[in-house]
C-alpha cells in the first residue's frame, strides 16, 4: 500500500495515541438527522464532523474503552469524497455522517474479531449491511468492542480489557453491543450498529439510556452469513432518539440476495412521525422460566411502572398479563450454542478463545443437528402460544432487564454455569422475542437512585415495527429523555 493511500487505523494503534494532550468535547455531537440535515443545509462539512468524532473516540478510548478498530484516514478520505459530492448537489439519507458499526460486521480492509483474541485477516468485502449504510452515504469511523462471540451482556475480555459505561464508568454497558451503546451514550458518533441474539442491541440500550431497535429476522441482513446463529441474531440500531434509530433502521434495511428471511419493507422514519393511537397494552412483571427466581429489581420495577402510567395518562389501555412462554428456553439453548459453536470453530486459534466459550461449543456440538432442527421446527407452536397475547393486547411491555448495570467485573471467574445463571438472573426478559423473530425497541424508563440507567421494552407480533417505533417517539416526546446525557469521559 503507498503512503498515498487511506489506512486503517486497529485498537493497538488508536491506543497508542492516547497520550495526546485532547480535551473531550463539552457536549455530544448533534444526532444522526441533525448531522445529515447540517450537511444537506451546507452548514458544517462532512471532514470537520467526522474529524471531531476521531477526536471524541480517541479522547474517550482510555476511558470508555469502546472502539476495537478506528478508520482515521480512510475515514477522512471518505469524508472529503463526501464533502465534493454535496457541493455538487448530491443528497443521500445519511450523506458524510459518520456512524460507527459493531465488530461482529464485516468492514472490507478490517479484521472481524468479533471479541475474540488472536489475528484475524482483514475482510475481503463490506457485509450487506455495512454496503447499505455506504449506499445512503455514510462514512464508517470504526468497529466497536463487543464480548467473545456476543454471548454475554457485558463488553469484557482480554482481547481488548473493559468497555465502560459513560454513566458510570465503575459498571457495563452491557452486552454483547457494549461499545456501540457506549460510544452514541457518550456522544462519540451520533448513531452505531449493533446485532441482538439475545438483547445485546436492548439490554445495552437500557444501560446506558439508549433507543434500540431489535427488527423482525431479516430487516437488516446479516449477511455472509444467511441465518446467524441459527435465526436468532438480527442486526439493529443504537441511538438517542427515536427518529435517529428509524433513520439508521431505514438505510441499512434490506436484504442480500442469498437471505433466508425478506420480510417486506417497512418505513421506520414515516412511522416515528406518526401518531400510534389509542393502543392495548399488556404490562408483564414475570419472566419466562429460567430457573433463576429472577424477578425485577424494584428500582427497575419502580421505573417500569413510572413509564405504564405515562403510558396509561397518554389515552392508551394498559393493564397487567401473563404471556404463555411456556418452555421456549429449551428451544432458545440448542440454537444458541450450535450458533455458538459455529462461529468458534471458524477461529484459528480456539486455544485463545474463553473457557466459557469452548464449554459452549462442546455444548453446541452435541446440540447440533436432531435436536437443534427440532429447537426451530417448535417455532411456529411458539407463534400461536405466544401470539395469542396479541389477539387482546397490541403491544407487551415488560422491564428490558432485571437488574440495573453490573459493575465492571462481576462476572470475571465465573464458570460456565454461574455466568449462564448469573446472565438469566438478570436479563430474563429480553431473549424469547429472538426466538420468536419478532420486533421489539427499548425505550429509556429512568434511573436508579444512583442515577445508573434502566430500560422496559416494547414487544410486538411479526412485522410490527412501525407501531413500536410510532409508540416509542409518542413517548418521547412526552418524557424527553435525550435531554439526560452522561457526563463528558476524561481520559486517564
């Protein structure tokens, strides 16, 4: 490569800069469709924001730790690119924004870790998504931290150390989209990517004051691959705002030609402008089985109930209810750890990977075939059980987690079987819509009294994101909730 051409810049190398005398910005840089409409006016280049989020992600990187690789010069090169496009009247949804994406997602010229340790080759091409995001004009800043194989919710290993929550940074902003949450909560870029098998696009959303979207399987393509770990993985948005989340929604939607799921298009953005009427709301406390005894927090239940009333005072029905999940974990298990097993397997040096995680892959090895075909043959029973709330009700609330962030650490050294306990005990509620392929946004519900983020979920049948997104910025509206923002992160 000549000295001519954009380079990419890796986590050991952004590191390598943080003794660079940056003082973090004062406030987070506008949002995702404040920042296209300030290009689109002519107002701000597409080279100055870009270059200001490098800024932010380097000065925040010592302490929020959330970035696994930085694009700085290809970045600023494709910036500049957008800037002659705009002066020549070009108009894109999201035209020199700079976004970041998670690094589960493949980015031509970048490694996909995806959390682990070890070398990886750069990817040959741009996933689907990421060339979406890239056809609506987007520049990509970087890949942020994600756990080993976005197995657990938090966003730790040895790979790359603690990504930290900007609210607190004595705790996590969850998993397994930890660094995407964490970088749009402390204003490093004004929109990211995140990918949910299990909550890791909600729970993080709910940790650190996040809108996230999980749409139906196969909004957003995952991929290469067709049917990420075994149907349960989708890939969704992370912003401070409703609209911001529809807008990123809208411009990476889509599928490859090689897709399983197409599920028909939906028109996020219009949806956040409408009206979602007078709806049914069942409010559900009790989580499906998982033989923890988990239930909310009552912080997290106080918040939740808050946010039932705003709803109730809104003109809609709300009223307690029982969905029937009956025993979806043990078609929720199989399918997780052959995914699991999967994607290990493909790693070069499985040494390297967590004890954890190879537990996993010998645990989804013995899952795989008979038995995990028969986990996804129960699906469709598990539509009619569980969507028969939705002949009464048009809407299910329920807390996104049980518990309000951890501390960074709590789970170093657990077995196997004591994270797989300790993760159930608390974020019991978010993984049966993964199961099921359904949609469902977190909305931000509140803080605890020692001001840590929590989240309740809205969950809907098939095909049901425009209600939820349309449902999700009337609530904003009311509560105004991007108006709370973390303190600014000082480096160390």
């Amino acid at each position: 490569m000549s000295s001519a051409e954009p380079t990419e810049q890796t986590g050991p190398a952004l590191r390598s800069h943080a003794d660079r005398d940056r003082a973090p910005a004062p406030a987070p840089m506008p949002g995702l469709a404040e920042c296209a409409r300030l290009l689109a006016d002519s107002t701000i280049t597409s080279t100055a924001l870009v270059a200001d989020a490098l800024a932010r992600i380097e000065a925040a990187q010592p302490t929020l730790n959330a970035f696994r690789h930085l694009r700085a010069e290809a970045a600023l090169a494709e910036a500049a690119e957008a800037d002659r496009r705009l002066a020549a009247g070009e108009r894109l949804p999201l035209l020199g924004v700079p976004v970041a994406v998670k690094d589960d997602t493949d980015v031509a010229g970048l490694p996909t870790h995806f959390g682990c340790d070890g070398e990886r080759p750069p990817a040959a091409a741009d996933s689907e998504a990421v060339r979406r995001l890239r056809a609506a004009g987007a520049v990509i800043v970087g890949k942020t931290n994600s756990c080993e194989l976005g197995q657990w919710p938090f966003t730790e290993g040895p790979a790359f150390g603690a990504t930290r929550n900007p609210w607190n940074t004595a705790h996590t902003p969850g998993g397994s989209s930890g660094g995407s949450a964490a970088a749009v909560a402390a204003g490093l870029v004004p929109a990211a990517l995140g990918s949910d098998g299990a909550g890791s696009v909600r729970i993080p959303a709910a940790w650190t004051h996040l809108v996230g979207i999980k749409p139906q399987r196969g909004r957003v393509s995952v991929h290469p691959h067709h049917d990420a770990f075994q149907g349960l993985t989708v890939n969704g948005p992370l912003a401070r705002t409703v609209a911001d989340a529809a807008l990123l929604l809208d411009a990476a939607a889509g599928a490859h030609p090689e897709d399983f799921h197409r599920p028909p298009a939906v028109r996020a953005s219009d949806a956040a402008r409408r009206d979602p009427g007078r709806l049914r709301i069942a409010l559900a406390w009790r989580p499906p089985l998982t033989l923890t005894g988990a239930g909310p927090d009552p912080e997290v239940r106080r918040a939740v109930a808050a946010l039932a009333e705003t709803l109730a005072r809104l003109g809609h029905h709300v009223e307690e209810a029982r969905p029937r999940y009956g025993l979806i974990g043990l078609a929720f298990v199989p399918r997780a750890t052959a995914g699991i097993a999967e994607f290990a397997a493909r790693h070069p040096e499985p040494a390297l990977l967590d004890p954890r995680t190879r537990s996993a892959l010998r645990t989804g090895t013995r899952f795989g075939g008979r038995v995990v075909r028969a986990a996804r043959a129960r699906e469709v029973r598990q539509h009619r059980r569980i969507g028969a709330l939705f002949d009464g009700y048009d809407v299910l609330l329920t807390p996104t987690t049980a518990a309000p962030p951890p501390r960074i650490g709590t789970f170093d050294q657990l077995s196997a079987w004591r994270t797989d306990v300790t993760m159930a005990a608390a974020c019991p509620y978010a993984w049966p819509w993964n199961v099921l392929g359904w949609p469902g946004v977190n909305v931000p519900a509140g803080f605890t009294r020692s001001g840590l983020p929590v989240g309740a979920q809205l969950l809907g049948p098939s095909r049901s994101e425009e209600r939820l997104i349309a449902l999700a910025a009337q609530l904003e509206d009311h509560l105004r909730w991007y108006d709370h923002r973390p303190p600014p992160p000082n480096p160390e």
